[in-house]
C-alpha cells in the first residue's frame, strides 16, 4: 500500500515468508520502499526513512498484511534507539536488528529494554565475525544466517559457539529443496528464500492419482465456452467441489433471499467468467494440499495483482487471462511435472502459456514485474512497470488488495 506522509512521499511494501520446520509460515518479513530512488537497504540510516517505515505498518492495518502472522521489521540504529518498537504490540513484531548496528553501550541497553517488555530480538546475517556482535547475540531470539555468504564450516563454528541452546537459528537465502534439508538437518529452526517454490519434478507414473484428476478438472473447467450440463456431470462427481460451489454461493456475500440447492442455479448465478475463476481457486488448493500452503495463498496472490494491474497497464479486456497467469505460475511446483508439460495440457491463451513457459511478450514482462514487486526487487520492478507504461502511484495499494483477497479467498478452499 502506498501510504502518504506530509512530505508527499510514497511507501512501498511487500512480504516475504519465513517458514517453520514443517514449511508452515511462522511469519513474514516486511520489504520496504519510499519515493522513486530512495531504498531501503542496510546501509540507509536515515530517521526520517525510518519513520516512513514504521509509520506505514501502522497505517497499511498492522497484521492485515500478514494475516495474523508476525512480521519481521528491520531496525536500524537511529530506530532502535528513538524506541520505534513500542508503537507496535511485542506480539506483533520480531525487531530484525541489521548487521550495520554496532554493540555500543547505548544498544544493547535499548535492547535489554526491549526484551523486559516482550518483544523478540532477531539479528540479521550473522557470520564468521560474529564475535564482534556477542553482546547483541546473547540478547537474541533467533539468529539469521545467510546461506548464500556462508560457507558450511563457517555455520559450524556459529553453531558450536552459541550462547545459549535456546537461541533459534533461522536459515535465510535458502534457495533449493537440498539447501532446506541441510539446513533442518543442521537444527534450524526457521527457514526464508524461494526453496519452496522451486519445482521436484516426478515421472507421470509417480504423480499422484488425485492430482491427475485434478488436472483433467482444471482443463475442463478453463474450456473457452462453457457446456454448463457437462460441468454439472463433472461436479457430481467431485462432491467435495459440489459442497463448496454451493457454501460458497449461499453465502453472506451473495445475499440470496432463498437458499441455492441446485448445482445448475448455482452455475447460471455464478455466470461462466466468475465460475471459472471460483473452480480453478478450489483446484489449485486441492493440488497443493500436499505442499506447503504459502505455495496456494502466493499463487492466489499473484492471480488478483495481476488481474489488478491490467487496467493500469492498459489491459482491461486481459483480466481474466492475467489472473489465471498467476494463478497457474506455480502449477510445476503443485504438481511436480515440467511448466512446458502442463501448459500444453490447459486450455489457455497463447500468449498466457507463453509467458508461462518464460517466452518474451507483454503479458511475461507482467509476470516478471510482479515477481520483482513480492521479492522487494524495486529497481527492477520499477522499470518492467515503466516499460509497460504503468504508473508506480497504485501499484503497492493493489498488491495490498490482492494480499486481502487472498486471505479472505483462501477460506473457500478448504
């Protein structure tokens, strides 16, 4: 969301996940962003940016972006010593103190404050010169190792050299399926990066029998003309999708007088554009039941921003299309077979399974701005955006839509 303050400057954010030891998401880290070329990054201590930054949680709805999940904040310096923390509740934040912030007397007693009052202390990117840190590392919660800068030993020697066993190490930059292994297997208690939504592909004869089912659903639902006595078949026959169409349309959202208990009223209620999109969401969600349900909620998130930002991109009659793009993004991960399998197997546009299988085209260049925009990659978002001809001004407001919706959507899918 884009939030104003009195010097008229904009606030960008986005979230990352942190996950527990079974893939659950523990919480979410926040990425921030103000004005056109003024980042966020360790080295900006600037008072009047963290103001922006600490402001803009409060005024975005607090844990609405994160869905109830706490959210990782980094503080510099200036932040924690003018006690920035205190205008969030303890249970609402992980103070990520960045690796720029000396141990100084002044420090470590504002973070002795901090933990009277019950709030948890992260530090971030903790490494082989971890000695200099050891006061701010006996006062911490969890340390975060960064996988890509260290080496395997040096993770050793942090780990023998902890203070305290009931210190949490939480793996960051973990980018592959083997890097999380390792890292559980090393004790880790928290893990952060993309491993999760990297593809395990299966032979066709390992892909389980459900999810081929559902596949077979997905391609019968996306048909271009919709034969409504054909679905209704369909849908007798998958009772659990049957029971959801009609929860979902005798819902206070509808406001229907009288109670639906046809599967064909419930259809022509619906109309075939709404249905569409209704029928995929709960097949997405049943194909990820296996995987983690970051992969599901991430996936329905990129579906809505991308149908969010065709208007603003000039793509008002491609809605439908942008949102089965990214909603189908991650359907190699769900199902664990090749991208270029799957899409010859969907009914979808051209150009979609184009920009699917990471050919160049208009709708691609959407897809890589919002993969830009959820990592907090914000140069290289604002320049896709601009070789769109998309203005920055909503964009973080429609991501914020997008991350409510799919917080309300996900519900509906169970």
């Amino acid at each position: 969301m884009k939030v104003r303050q009195e010097a008229e400057v904009d606030v960008f954010v986005a979230r990352q996940p942190i996950f527990d030891r079974q893939q659950r998401v523990y919480a979410y880290e926040l990425l921030f962003r103000s004005g056109p070329e003024n980042f966020f990054t360790p080295v900006d201590g600037d008072k009047a940016s963290s103001k922006v930054m600490t402001d803009s949680f409060l005024l975005i709805g607090g844990l609405d972006i994160t869905g109830g999940k706490r959210a990782f904040i980094n503080f510099t310096r200036d932040l924690l010593l003018q006690e920035y923390a205190s205008l969030f509740p303890p249970e609402w934040i992980v103070v990520e103190i960045l690796e720029t912030v000396g141990a100084e007397p002044e420090v470590i007693a504002a973070c002795q404050k901090l933990k009277r009052q019950g709030y948890l202390l992260a530090l971030d990117d903790v490494d082989g010169s971890w000695k200099g840190q050891k006061p701010l590392i006996e006062l911490a919660d969890i340390l975060k190792i960064d996988f890509a800068l260290t080496s395997p030993e040096e993770r050793k020697a942090l780990q023998r050299h902890l203070p305290s066993p009931k210190v949490h190490l939480l793996a960051e930059k973990v980018e592959t399926r083997e890097e999380f292994r390792q890292a559980v297997e090393s004790g880790y208690t928290y893990f952060q990066g993309y491993f999760f939504q990297k593809p395990e592909i299966l032979s066709s004869k390992d892909v389980p029998k459900f999810k081929v089912n559902y596949l077979t659903l997905l391609q019968e639902v996306n048909q271009p003309e919709l034969d409504f006595q054909r679905i209704e078949t369909v849908l007798k026959r998958e009772l659990s999708l049957s029971y959801k169409l009609l929860r979902y349309i005798n819902s206070a959202a509808f406001g229907l007088r009288s109670k639906v208990h046809s599967l064909r009223q419930a259809l022509v209620l619906l109309g075939e554009t709404a249905f569409k999109k209704w029928a995929s969401l709960m097949i997405l969600a049943d194909l990820g039941r296996d995987k983690p349900s970051e992969l599901v909620v991430s996936s329905i998130i990129r579906a809505k921003f991308a149908e969010l930002l065709a208007p603003l991109l000039g793509l008002h009659d491609r809605e439908s299309d942008l949102f089965l793009l990214g909603m189908f993004s991650q359907i190699d991960v769900l199902i664990g077979r090749p991208m270029t399998e799957l899409i010859r197997e969907l009914p979808l546009p051209e150009d979609v399974k184009h920009a699917l299988s990471g050919k160049e085209n208009r709708l691609r260049t959407v897809y890589e701005a919002i993969l830009a925009y959820e990592k907090g990659e914000w140069e290289r978002f604002a320049t896709l955006l601009s070789s769109l001809g998309g203005e920055e001004a909503p964009v973080s407001e429609l991501y914020l839509q997008a991350v409510s919706w799919a917080t309300q959507t996900v519900p509906w899918t169970r």
